[in-house]
C-alpha cells in the first residue's frame, strides 16, 4: 500500500491508536500464534488503509474501527487454524447399532461431507446426537442444562431421556462465512460471546445482553442455543436477536434448513424443531445485510439489578445516514411484551426515513404500543409494563444514535 506524504504523516500522528486498540480488546484474549509485536504490525496495516480512504470526519474513530478489524481477521484466521482438526474428525459410528432410519442418517453423513459449512457445524458427534434424536424423539437435549436441570429437579421433566450435545465441540465459537454473516454456534456460552472479538466489534450490543444473564456460574455454562431453544419470551438474548434479524440454523435427517428467528417461535416455551425428524439447532446467523453499519443498545427492566429475570426487555439498533441526520434503518424488539419476542414493526416503519431529533424518538417510543401485548403477572402490571416498554425503546434509540455518532 503507497501513502502520499501526507497520508504517511496522518498514520504516524496517530500511531498511538493502535497501542489503545490493543489495550482496549485483546487484553486476555486468545493470541493464537500471535505476540503482542505481531498484533501491533497487523493493527499498523489497518491504520494506514484508514489514511489512505479517509474522506473527512472524526479520523480517530474511522480508524480504530479498521485497526480493530485487521486484528480482529488476524485473530478469528489463528483461531481457525488451531481448530482445523476439529472439523476434520471421521464422521462415524457403529454401524451395528444403527437405528431404523440408517439410510436417512447415512444420506446425511454423505450431505455434511459435500457440504464444508455444514461440516464444521455438525462433525462426528452432532451426527450422533442427530441418530439417538431419531431413536428417541421423546428425549430432552441437554447443553449447558442451566435450564433443563432446574426444571427436572421441579419435576416438570421427571423420566425424561436426555441427549447430551456438550461434546460437540465443532458447535461452538464465533466466525464469519464467506458471505460475512456471523456464525454463532448454539453451544457457544454466554461469557464466550461477551468476550469475542467478532461480537465486540460488530453487534456488541448482544455480548451487553447475554452478560445480563442470571450470575458467572450460569454465564460460564449456558449456551445462546439453549437460551432460544427454551422458547420463553423473557430470555435476555431473544430480543436483540429479533431485532437483529438473526437466522436458526437447524439441521436434521434431512439435512440443513434455516430459519428466520421470529418464525423459530412458535408459542410460549414451543419453538420449530422437529424431533421426529432428528432436529437439533447448531447455529444462529446474523446476516451481514443487519449489522453493517448498525449500532444498538438493550435495556433490562428487572427487580434486581442482577440474578432476576427480566420483567421487560428492549433491544434497539439504528443504522443512520452518511450525514447522521436521517433514520437510515431502525430495528426494535421486546421480551415479556407478548407470549413469544416480537417486534414493533408499526414503530419501525413510522420511524424509518425520519430525521434524528427528539421529537421523532419521543413519537417512536409511543407507537410501539400498537404492537406490544404486555400481561398483568405478579413481576409487573400490563400497564406499568406498558409505560416501561415506551420509556426504553426511546431511551434504546437515543442511545444507538449516540453510538452511531449521531447527535440530539
């Protein structure tokens, strides 16, 4: 890459960037292979691809981001070679006890083995979990079990056969495909998310919402698959992940199919898996065509300010204009407004194309009672939910815009 003189100079003045960048992520993170000297280079690369396409405006930020972003490719690249093993385990099992449906399975083995995405989501011990799914489609699939294990010991799953999937290890971690949609595997924990470099720097905002789940025990055990495989309305990560448009992965005898997540719920605690068809979700998608240029921010309204259960949740994202003075694209959804996440699609399409004032927000924030369905329960009224879910869609939004380097 040639810099013109002054382009050099820019990049020398702000060689210190690149230490703060460096400070401010990978402080604890997983090197690879990497020394912190290599990281300062690689960070160097992207601070001189920002001199070299700056076009005006807060030069600091544009190129914290880029500096960020060449690290953090570095990163996910050093991660993916130490795990190469992992997707290239034999796809096996005895054949001997093989279920009924063996041809349905083998078909699948033949699918994953085309298929290289396909493969590191699901290798040897996923399609084992999908053969005894297929044995036993009255079996609870267990993972982190922060969930499954409380609700056995209440006795609401007593005698149930459990399928555990926390060997498979080729479904965790995060990772962009070729198309640069992040790829969240569903055994990824909670703690893992918040502390990614791929979260952090492009939808920080759910690694701040899955932080808010339950204590460190239960954030170091959990898993985002089992958080939306429960299918209740009040998870911490389920309105940020509507509002974000994510995409379930799910993959079967029948191979892969993927799922919009407003359709994954299908009522209160029932979600679209298919046992009868050997169904386990391995991934949750969040297409590039939603974080590109999006900022959001979650607001948790619960009793306590930890170890509670939300009595409302409210994730915003905002996408502005160039010149941050129009509503380019704005996405809101609630938990506990209805007896599965939703969105507030009256409110989006009044605010959408809007200029950024307050005046705006402040109409945003009313419109979404059009779309809530809050319920009187013993955590809240209806009504006082209501008043909550009008309050932080406003707050939601003023704060994405500020992220987003708008101004009010």
């Amino acid at each position: 890459m040639k810099l013109t003189a002054e382009q050099q100079r820019k990049a020398e003045e702000n060689m210190g960037l690149v230490g703060k960048v460096i400070a401010d992520k990978v402080h604890g993170t997983y090197f690879g292979s990497y020394t912190r000297e290599d990281l300062f280079q690689i960070g160097c690369i992207g601070l001189c691809k920002a001199a070299a396409t700056d076009k005006g405006g807060c030069f600091s930020t544009y190129a914290y981001r880029l500096i960020w972003n060449e690290i953090c490719n570095a990163l996910v690249a050093a991660t993916q070679r130490e795990n190469k093993e992992l997707v290239q385990e034999d796809l096996f099992w005895d054949r001997q006890e093989a279920p009924a449906d063996t041809q349905a399975v083998l078909e699948l083995k033949t699918l994953l083995d085309r298929t290289a995405q396909s493969v590191t989501g699901v290798a040897a011990k996923g399609i084992q979990a999908i053969r005894l799914r297929l044995e036993h489609p009255e079996a609870q699939i267990i993972a982190g079990g922060t969930d499954v294990l409380v609700q056995m010991r209440e006795g609401k799953r007593a005698g149930k056969a459990l399928i555990s999937i926390q060997g498979c290890r080729e479904m965790r971690g995060v990772s962009l495909d070729e198309e640069e949609n992040l790829r969240i595997g569903s055994l990824t924990t909670f703690s893992h998310i918040t502390a990614d470099p791929l979260i952090q720097l492009y939808i920080n905002v759910l690694g701040e919402a899955v932080d808010m789940v339950g204590g460190p025990q239960i954030r170091n055990a959990g898993t985002i698959g089992g958080n939306t495989c429960n299918g209740v309305t009040s998870a911490d990560s389920a309105s940020t992940l509507h509002a974000w448009e994510a995409i379930v992965e799910i993959t079967g005898k029948n191979g892969v199919r993927r799922v919009p997540i407003k359709d994954f719920y299908l009522k209160a605690g029932t979600v679209d898996l298919r046992a009868e068809e050997g169904e386990i979700q391995t991934a949750i998608l969040i297409p590039k065509a939603s974080y590109d240029r999006t900022f959001g921010h979650y607001i948790k309204y619960a009793m306590r300010n930890a170890m509670d259960i939300a009595t409302l949740g409210t994730s915003v994202n905002a996408r502005l204009s160039p010149d941050k003075k129009t509503f380019e694209r704005v996405r809101i959804a609630f938990g506990v407004a209805g007896p599965v996440p939703l969105r507030a699609l009256n409110a989006e399409a009044f605010i959408n194309g809007r200029e950024v004032t307050l005046e705006n927000i402040q109409q945003f924030g009313r419109m979404v009672l059009e779309d809530i369905h809050p319920r009187d329960s013993w955590r809240a009224s209806k009504a006082f939910r209501s008043h909550i879910a009008v309050e932080s869609a406003k707050r939601c939004l003023m704060e994405s815009v500020k992220l987003a380097g708008g101004e009010l």
